[in-house]
C-alpha cells in the first residue's frame, strides 16, 4: 500500500507526520519564460506548527514595471544590490527539501519556480503539491472570492502587507493550519483526502452514517446555534426527509423520536444561514420524497410550528435580500418568477453591477414575457407551511430581510444599494461561517 492510500490510526497521526514547505512568489510578471522573480518567500511547517522562514529578495536584472511596483511596492533600489536567482536557488531548493510543497495558487508558483530551474537546467520539483486556493473550494463550495485576503480576513488571520512574499506565504501556511485543526475534527485519515476534501469535509455539512448511531446526530444539532437542513436518506441514497430546523437545540428531543419512525443509512445535517434558506429548499426537493414519507415531513412541521392562513407574502415583495450563510457574501430572492433558478449569491459592494443586471433582467422577464403577472412555483401539499413560515420570518426578524419593490430598482438614484450596504454593516459576519463550521 502506497504511503497515499494508507489509513492511519488517527488524523493526529496523519497530519503530525507530514511536513510543509509554503511557497510564494513575487515576479515582474506571469510568463515563466520572460519574466524574472523579484522575491520568494518560505515557510516550513513540522508538526502542526510553522517552524521557520527563510525570504529573499531577489535582483531580476530587468526592469519592474510600474503595476508591480504599486502591487508588491518593490522597486528597482530594494533589488539592484540583491542576489541574483542563481545565487540564492540551491539555498531554496535545500529548504524545500522532500516536503510537500503549499501555495494559494500552486498555478502560478510552482510552475515558474520550475520554469527558473529548467532555464538554470536543473532538475525540476517533483515534490508533491497542495494548493490552498483549491482546498478552499473544495471545503466551502459556495464561496465566491477564496483570494487570500479574503480568506485571511473571514479566518483572523493576520496579513498585514498582501503581495509580500513572506507575508502571503505565512499567511498562507496558517490558513493551511487552520484547515489542519478542522481535517482532525473530521477525522481525515488518508492523505489523499487532504489533497481532494471532498463531501464529508464541507464544512458547512456534516455526514452520519447509520453504524454511528442516533446520538451522533443529536450531538451534531447541540453545536448548531443557526438554521440547518435536515436531509434523511435510506437505501441507495434514497431521499426520505428533508426538514428546514430554525432552532436546531431545541428540537433535539424531537428529532430523536422522529427519526425512530425512519429506517435510515444516512443522515446529512447542513447549515443554510436564513431560515427561509430551508423553506427554498424543501419546495425545490420535496417532490423527490418518496409519497409515503412527506405525510410524515408535513406532520413534523405542523407539530414545531403553528401554521397560519395568511396572505400570500410573495405578492407583497417583490425580491427579498438577506445575509447568506458566507460571511461577506448575500443571497437575493425575486418573486416576480419565483423557482429553484430565481435567486443570486453576490458580494457586496464587488458585486453591484453583477446584482443590479440580475434583477432589471427579472423585471424585464416579468414586465415583457410575463405580461406584469408574478409566478410562483411552490409544491402545493406544502404550500400553507410555506407562506406561513416564510411570512413568520419576515416579521420576526426585520432586520436579517431587506425588501425590495420593483421601483426600487428602477429609481436611476439606485437608493436600494444604500439599504443593502446598511444591512451589510448591521448584519456584518450575521453566522459566524466559515469560522464556526460543522
């Protein structure tokens, strides 16, 4: 058995045993074959912990063109007394070593350094290679920016000067060691899962298996202090159960008795950030529980919640924008053409153009294919709880909803953006996510 495919005892075992060398450059631009490195910057990591640095600043014996002067503030007087890459690459190359090599855009990195070294015609790294920037992707699927200040910023990782060498590449070495701490809470036990963490290891999810018992999923919902989904699934991942939970400690007891109805393989529990996140959910899936069992969904969810006959509030708002479970990221909800398709995750304020295009494109829908008339597509067995829960949301939580008529949007001033930068700073980090996972 390869040293990839070994399952170790435990993922302290497994993690401890490896070692890390983070990698980042700095160049005069992006093509390996004319452009030089103006700075690189090390960071082993042994044992979980970041052990020592090694920067060089590096003379390109060409000139820095302007943009990378203003994006690194290296300039031609900080390299001109520095060594050349020639007489510094067997220093590199001795602290690579055999470790694993780490950046946040291996791409990039590790390519040029062996361009560097094919063009000094010497051997080139055959280390093996983790980039952050993709693990990242892996392990929060929908996160829109995974750049490093970014995932500096949602992680309290220190990163005082973005396009340092040394600074990325420490800051990237602790996100590394960040997503170490989470692979043991999941118990990673091969290291092949380290270099693809796919399913389990989302962390806005969590997975259990039948042979983990009933208790594993309560103590799961213990640690859950936001809205989650409940998705019970039987044979051959046959859905069986999908339950939008608003208060997940509280329906501990609950679910306990509930699930003694089911016969379950598995259980997937996954964080969703706004309530009426679930409700979506539930009416965009409910149609692939199987008959027998959505008598049973329906029943839970009137027992939680007293459901209303109220007007339908899709008629009254036009979009509604709400915090999305990613800290920094928003989720808009049209109900001009409300389906599974008639919503948008966006950033804001990097994401104005993106968000306003999106929603003049449902209006002109609605205005010119729909004649001015609203469609809803809500699955009618579930549609009392649906309104009912939706609109209860609405108006327990005021200021997690922002709605929007249509001439707000329309209005040329674009006040609406001031509304939602208002609820950005008020709701700011509202779920604590990716810092708090499952």
């Amino acid at each position: 058995m390869s040293q990839k495919e070994k399952i170790f005892e435990n993922s302290q075992e497994l993690l401890e045993s490896l070692t890390f060398c983070v990698v980042d450059l700095e160049t005069t631009g992006g093509n390996p074959e004319t452009e030089k490195i103006i700075e690189i910057g090390m960071v082993k990591i042994e044992k979980r912990k970041i052990t020592e640095e090694r920067s060089f600043l590096i003379n390109p014996q060409k000139e820095i063109p302007d943009f990378v002067q203003k994006l690194t503030g290296i300039r031609k007087s900080d390299v001109e007394h520095s060594p050349t890459i020639e007489e510094v690459i067997d220093e590199i190359l001795q602290f690579i070593g055999d470790s694993i090599l780490v950046a946040h855009n291996t791409s990039f990195d590790i390519p040029f350094l062996n361009g560097v070294l094919k063009k000094l015609q010497r051997p080139v790294l055959e280390n093996k290679v983790i980039c952050t920037n993709i693990m990242t992707k892996y392990m929060i699927p929908d996160i829109m920016s995974s750049n490093l200040n970014y995932m500096s910023t949602i992680f309290n990782i220190p990163h005082s000067q973005a396009h340092r060498a040394i600074e990325d590449a420490r800051a990237t070495g602790m996100l590394l060691l960040k997503y170490m701490e989470i692979f043991e809470l999941k118990n990673i036990r091969k290291i092949n899962q380290l270099y693809y963490p796919r399913n389990k290891f989302e962390l806005d999810r969590t997975i259990i298996d039948h042979s983990e018992g009933v208790q594993k999923v309560l103590d799961s919902m213990v640690n859950i202090d936001i809205p989650c989904i409940v998705t019970i699934k039987g044979d051959n991942g046959v859905i069986l159960t999908i339950l939008p939970i608003k208060s997940p400690r509280e329906e501990i007891k609950d679910m306990k008795i509930y699930l003694e109805e089911f016969r379950w393989e598995q259980i997937h529990i996954r964080l969703c950030g706004p309530f009426i996140e679930g409700l979506f959910f539930l009416n965009t899936n409910f149609n692939k529980i199987p008959e027998k069992y959505r008598k049973k969904t329906i029943e839970y969810l009137q027992k939680k919640h007293v459901i209303e006959d109220v007007t339908n509030p899709l008629d009254e708002h036009d979009f509604v924008i709400t915090p999305h479970l990613i800290n920094g990221q928003f989720i808009v909800y049209s109900f001009l053409n409300f389906s599974p398709y008639s919503h948008l995750v966006f950033k804001f304020p990097s994401h104005k153009k993106k968000l306003h295009q999106f929603l003049i494109g449902q209006i002109n829908r609605f205005e010119i294919q729909q004649k001015g008339k609203k469609k809803s597509f809500i699955q009618n067995d579930i549609k009392e709880i649906f309104l009912s829960l939706f609109n209860r949301s609405l108006n327990q939580d005021p200021k997690t909803y922002l709605t929007l008529k249509i001439s707000d949007i329309k209005d040329d001033r674009r006040t609406y953006w001031d509304k939602i930068d208002r609820l950005s700073l008020e709701e700011a980090d509202k779920y604590k996510f990716p810092e708090k996972h499952l």
